[in-house]
C-alpha cells in the first residue's frame, strides 16, 4: 500500500511539472519575436538553436 501511494505521489507531481512547464502564449510570442530579429526560423526557440548569433560555447 505505500508503494502504491508514493506511485500515485509521483505521478500527481510529474503530471504537476508537465503543466507547469510549458511556456505562456505571451512567452511563445517573445521568443518567436527574438528568433526573427536574428533573422531565423520563427520556431527557432524549439529547436537546438538559440535566438543568438553568440556560439554555444559563449552562452
């Protein structure tokens, strides 16, 4: 009965952090703009690419 219980705790927190993790459409908005101001894909900010010209290693 405990491993069940802390089962289900884990799953509510995950399920918690889920939701809590995806960006706000005001977010979505920003970093769609900082992408096209660098000159790149708008949905750069969901790939590997930052919206920087700086390289990964300076970041």
């Amino acid at each position: 009965m405990k491993f069940l219980a802390t089962i289900i705790l884990f799953a509510f927190i995950a399920l918690l952090g889920q939701g809590s993790a995806e960006p706000s459409r005001n977010d979505i908005s920003v970093y769609e703009k900082l992408c096209q101001t660098f000159g790149l894909e708008k949905d750069c900010w969901t790939t590997a690419n930052p919206p920087t010209k700086r390289p990964l290693a300076d970041i």
